[in-house]
C-alpha cells in the first residue's frame, strides 16, 4: 500500500474515530482534573460523555489527514535522510501539524462541553464568535502543536522501533496486537513526558482571560508553577497516561487491523493510476466484475479466474510466512528462557528480593538444558549454555536436593588425613543433604525450628567444643584448618572450595571453617557455669546491633552473670556475628530470648532490687541522688540496659516505677559524648561484682 493509496485515508479515519468513542470518558475527567475552576466545579463524574458529538465529527478527519501526511512525509523524506529515527520524528511532525487543523477546532468545542455539560453547542458557538471571532476556533493552536508534536515525535519513532525490535526487521509480518502492544507502551511514554504542555494547552483553552489578550505557553506554565506548584503541572497525569495507554492501543490496533482487512493480494489496475502503483484489495468477483461493467475498472489481459487464484496462493504464502516468522520468534524465546531465568535469579537475589523462595529449581534449569539440545542449531552454543547452567547449584545455596539420607551416607568416599588422625570427605553437589541445611541456616525460622547454630572461625569452634557442644558438621577448605582440633569421629567432616566457603560463609571476611551444632540447652549451659556465679540478672531492651551484643555477652560472662533476658524487639543472639563477637561466652551465660514486659516477672527472683541503666540523666546531683554502694552478695540484683540509640523504652520505664526502679548513671567529663550500651553495662556489672566480692 502505497502512502498516496486512500487505504491510509480510511484506516486512520477508522481508527481515530475507534479510540476517540472509547475513551471518551477518560478524556472528560482529564480535562476536569486540568481546568483551573477545579475537578468538582467542572462536573466532576457527571456527564462524562459530554462532547461526544464533536468528537464524532472531528476525530476522523484529523486521525485520517494525520495517517496520510505521516506516511507521505515518510517516503518522502526517507530519500533525503537514511536515519529512520530521524525520518519518523519529521514525518510525525508535519502529520500533527496538518491535523491539528481539524483537531483544535474540535477540541475547542469538546472541552468546552466537557467542563459545561449543561450549556449547548450552538451556545459555545455564539459565545466564541462574539468573544473571540472566527479565530477563537483556533484558540490554543499554538499550545496544541507545542504538545501534539512533541507527544507523536516520541510515540511514532518509539511504536516504529518496538516494532522493528520484536519482528527483527520485518513489521509486515506483525499480528495487530503485536502492534498495538508496542503503541500502548509508546504512548504511556509520550503521554507522561507531555503532560505539563498538555495542561497549558488546556487552561488556553478554556480561560477567556489571564490579565492580558495574549500569552504564550511557557507564561502559562509559569503561571500554573507559581500558583499550583509541580503537581499543578503534572495535574491529570494518571488520567491521561492511562488514556493514551490504552488509546494507543486501541488507536494501532484499529489502524493495523484495518489496513490489513483492507490490504490483501487482489491487484487490479485502476484508470487514472499509474502503471507501477496497485491497488490492493478484498473485493470478490462479482463487485470487481461490476466495476469492470461500468468502466471503473479496465479490463486486464490475465481473465480474472486467474487472477482470483493467484489472489487465493499469495495469500496462502503470505500467511505461512507470517506464520513462520511468529514461530520462528516464539521459539527464539522459548530458546532463550533459561538463559533468563538464570540471569533473573541471582540478580534479583542480590540487587531486589533478598529471599530464597523464588530461587529452588536450578537442577530442573540444568536438566531442561541437557534435554533441550534439539532447540539450538550450533551444538557448540549447546555445549557452553550447559556449561554455564552446571554453574548454578556451585553458586547457589539453595539447590533441591534428594532425600535419600542412607544411600548418601553408605556410599560416601572417606579420605584419610596423611596423619591418619581423621577422615574426611568432599562434598556432593548433586545430591548432599548439608547444602539444604546450609541454606536453611540462613533463615532465623528454621533455625529455631531445626535447634541449630552456624559456628564460623577456628577459635569459637574450638571453644565449643570445650563447652562440650555437639558438633554435626564441620566445612574446611584446607586441611590444617583441622590441625589440633579434638574432633570426635563422629563428627561429619567436609571438604568444599573456597568459593564454595565464600558464598555460604555470612561473615564479611570468612574464616575458612565453619561448623553446624546443636544449640544448647538452658540445662547443659547452667551446668558450665555453675562457680563464682553473681546474683545478678541483665535486661537487655532494644539492642539491635551484633557487634555490641557479642560484647555485652562475652563481658558479662567474664564477670559470672547469671542470666541474660532479650526483651522481643533485639536482634537475634545466637546468629553468626553475635556468635563470633562474643567468642564463645553463649556458652557459659544462660540467654532467653523473645521475652514480654508482661512475662519478665516469670524469669526473675522473688525479690530483686532493680536497677536501670539511664542514658537520659544529665551530669548534675539533686537531693534524691545518692551514691549506690550498697550492693550485697546476697541480694538479687536485676539491671536493665538500653540501646544507646533510644534508650529505655517506655515499657521499661513503666516495669521500673511499678517496682521501685532506680536510675543508675556514670558521670562523664563531657556530656557530648556517650558510652556504647556494652560498655556501659560492663562498667556497672563490675562496679556491682567489686562491691559484691
């Protein structure tokens, strides 16, 4: 189809009126949201389909002159220019430039209509000829090509490169609905670049005076910056992208699916039309032997029988081609979905999720690879997505893995240290049951629920061990790792790769060793600590931060607490960094963890005294101060310890004057600074014990 064809005339016609009907709606409450009276003022929800008539009269022209400039300028600016971009935003230019002709006028009457409901068109007639003449029809022209032809310089090249992109070149081969995907997302771009200039087009519209006769766009969009501020310039914007969203679906859609209900292989030669042009079209043999009847059509050497059955082949053609090119694009994709996967899991498991729900199925990525050699025409593209997809349960912690526990276990390999000390293995990355439970490590639920704890570092294993903690695994990368490390042989020793340790390791800078044991229990922890105990009892609230936690339990071990209570809210106390910072000190000091204000009184003495670690108190003496050095041996003593963030809590407050709590405080030099809560809490612990001893 040629641009000087009337199909392009009629296709644009067709769609322009399609999508103008539609969305009509849309279009009203737009418009409402942008009139400077305000969107209650001007109708709000009523009347919506005010202005329909003038958009059934002028649509059609202004998307028909539209269609047709567009695709003339097209062939004709192509010759001079050989950068298509460059031709499609000229093209669409000149193609709004001769619309706008039609579409101001009709615009001028629909808005009008839209923010009037109640007035009549011959009404807004007379009011814009007696206030304005003839050129109040044209009033906002400018401002409507300064939106129009930026809207379509972006929509037009954006809607002709998607579909280039997804037909690899081919745009007759296109369905309509491929086109109208690809104008939808085309036009949802333009619609929200354009919509400050489409508000200005509208309040020129619709004002009849702003303090002067003239003013331009950029006084208009000014004005509405001063006034309204950015959300006074981007007023509508969700109206209007979902409307041209959704238009431009429509709108492409309509037009595609015209011009291909319009456009199929009949070519007839047409008096008045040159010689190498062809008019193509669907009509049967009755009408085409009508026109030849009446001399509209000459009469061509080839009898029409013929003509109709080459008509009927190359449309045959035609459609296996399409059909092809569709397949051939659908299996492109199809080829391409483990590559995909594969990339999406391991960038949105670093960069967006950060869970492990969406990451379980890289054995069934591998195998579909493995079965899926027929789909890749070049076996050495084969070979190498294998390759790299064989990657993944190396790089991935979470790889499904088989149940079959007994079979693993019996058909092991063990190898024997040179010092024939100990055995070890290497791990199975097929079918290994420590891979789930590394990954299950990861989860602070699982963790509680399996009862198990992640050791990284030589020293706190070694110190586990001397607590008497049982070990099940233990993951080394070099073999003097185990040198000197009593390791009972029950213990399942494996060998994996550094990378291996370095992507299953939590700890910034991995040890090179780690080991799972079972958590201990309140019983066998008490056991250890039963000499040179303190009747002293430590509340931590709102800790959050590892590095001080560790501290504040390793610090208190040392001077023989003898418990620790986690108020809900502080972080974990058994995770990694907990575990490394204090250095083996859960292992001796009883910790509870998950405990209400309302149950504490279920985990303290009968009679305690209690104490309250206030980072609020300023450096000056009252009459209620006093010194507190009266701590006895024999006296529980309870102390609650804050984050040096926030401070006590409100509840710890409440818990403290309901048993005649008191504030302890340091006195510093200098009130700008503050102790870390660990620290704090360790000054007082061991000005308690030096009183207590």
């Amino acid at each position: 189809m040629t641009a000087s064809s009337p199909h392009t005339l009629i296709c644009g016609a067709f769609a322009g009126w399609v999508v103008d009907m539609v969305l009509h709606p849309l279009d009203t409450i737009k418009t409402r949201l942008q009139s400077s009276a305000g969107f209650k003022s001007s109708g709000g929800f009523s009347s919506i389909y005010a202005g329909i008539p003038s958009v059934a009269v002028g649509s059609a022209p202004s998307s028909a002159l539209f269609f047709f400039t567009y695709e003339r300028s097209k062939q004709s600016v192509s010759k001079h220019i050989h950068n298509d971009f460059i031709v499609h935003m000229i093209s669409a230019a000149f193609g709004e430039t001769v619309a706008c002709c039609v579409r101001v006028p009709t615009e001028v009457f629909k808005q009008n209509l839209q923010t009037n409901p109640r007035i009549s068109l011959r009404n807004i007639f007379n009011s814009i000829i007696s206030k304005h003449g003839f050129g109040g029809f044209y009033r906002g022209f400018g401002s409507t090509l300064c939106r129009d032809i930026p809207f379509s310089v972006i929509q037009f090249p954006l809607w002709e490169y998607f579909k280039f992109r997804i037909s690899n070149g081919k745009t007759e081969n296109l369905y309509p609905w491929e086109c109208a995907a690809c104008g939808s997302i085309a036009g949802a771009t333009a619609a929200g670049i354009t919509t400050p200039l489409d508000v200005a087009k509208t309040r020129i519209m619709l004002s009849v005076k702003l303090g002067r006769d003239n003013y331009s766009v950029i006084s208009t969009l000014m004005d509405i910056w001063e006034n309204k501020g950015i959300r006074g310039l981007f007023a509508g914007c969700v109206p209007r992208v979902v409307w041209l969203s959704i238009g431009g679906f429509v709108f492409f859609g309509a037009y595609e699916f015209f011009k291909g209900f319009l456009s199929l292989t009949l070519p007839i030669s047409m008096a008045g039309v040159e010689s190498e042009e062809l008019f193509r079209t669907t009509l049967s043999d009755a009408v085409v032997k009508l026109l030849r009847k009446e001399g509209i059509i000459s009469q061509s050497p080839v009898t029409f029988d013929e003509r109709i059955a080459e008509a009927k082949e190359n449309e045959l053609i035609r459609k296996n081609r399409k059909s092809n090119a569709y397949l051939s694009r659908t299996s492109k994709m199809l080829e391409n979905i483990p590559y995909f996967v594969f990339s999406v899991r391991h960038l949105s498991k670093s960069v967006i999720f950060g869970t492990n729900k969406l990451f379980r199925f890289p054995k069934r990525i591998i195998k579909a690879a493995e079965e899926d050699e027929h789909s890749i025409s070049r076996p050495a593209v084969a070979e190498k997505r294998k390759r790299r997809l064989l990657r993944a349960p190396y790089l991935e912690r979470n790889v499904k893995v088989e149940t079959n526990t007994q079979q693993h276990n019996t058909e092991q390999q063990l190898f024997k240290d040179p010092s024939g000390k100990f055995s070890w293995r290497n791990l199975n990355v097929e079918c290994d049951i420590l891979i789930e439970k590394i990954r299950s490590m990861r989860s602070r639920q699982k963790r509680k629920i399996a009862d198990t704890i992640l050791l990284e570092g030589k020293n706190l294993i070694m110190e586990a061990l001397a607590a008497g903690i049982q070990l099940q695994h233990v993951l080394f990368c070099d073999l003097k790792m185990l040198e000197k490390m009593p390791l009972p042989d029950e213990v399942d020793k494996v060998r994996i790769s550094t990378h291996r340790m370095n992507t299953w390791s939590l700890l910034d800078s991995p040890p090179g060793i780690m080991a799972v044991a079972k958590k201990p229990t309140y019983e066998e922890i008490s056991k250890s600590n039963d000499s040179n105990i303190l009747p002293l009892t430590v509340i931590c609230d709102g800790m959050k931060d590892p590095g001080n936690v560790g501290s504040l339990i390793r610090s208190l071990a040392a001077i023989g607490c003898r418990r620790i209570l986690a108020v809900t809210g502080c972080c974990y106390f058994w995770e990694v960094k907990v575990l490394r910072s204090a250095s083996g000190a859960h292992f001796y000091i009883p910790v509870y963890e998950d405990i209400s204000w309302n149950r504490m009184l279920d985990y303290l003495p009968h009679d305690f005294f209690l104490y309250l670690a206030d980072s609020n108190v300023k450096n000056q003496k009252n009459e209620e101060s006093l010194l507190t050095t009266c701590f006895q041996k024999d006296t529980e003593i309870v102390l609650v310890v804050g984050s040096e963030r926030t401070g006590l809590s409100e509840q710890a407050l409440q818990f403290g004057e309901q048993h005649a709590g008191k504030r302890l405080h340091i006195p510093m030099a200098n009130d700008k600074f503050c102790l870390n809560s660990a620290v704090a809490a360790t000054l007082i612990a061991f000005e308690i014990r030096r009183q207590m001893l």
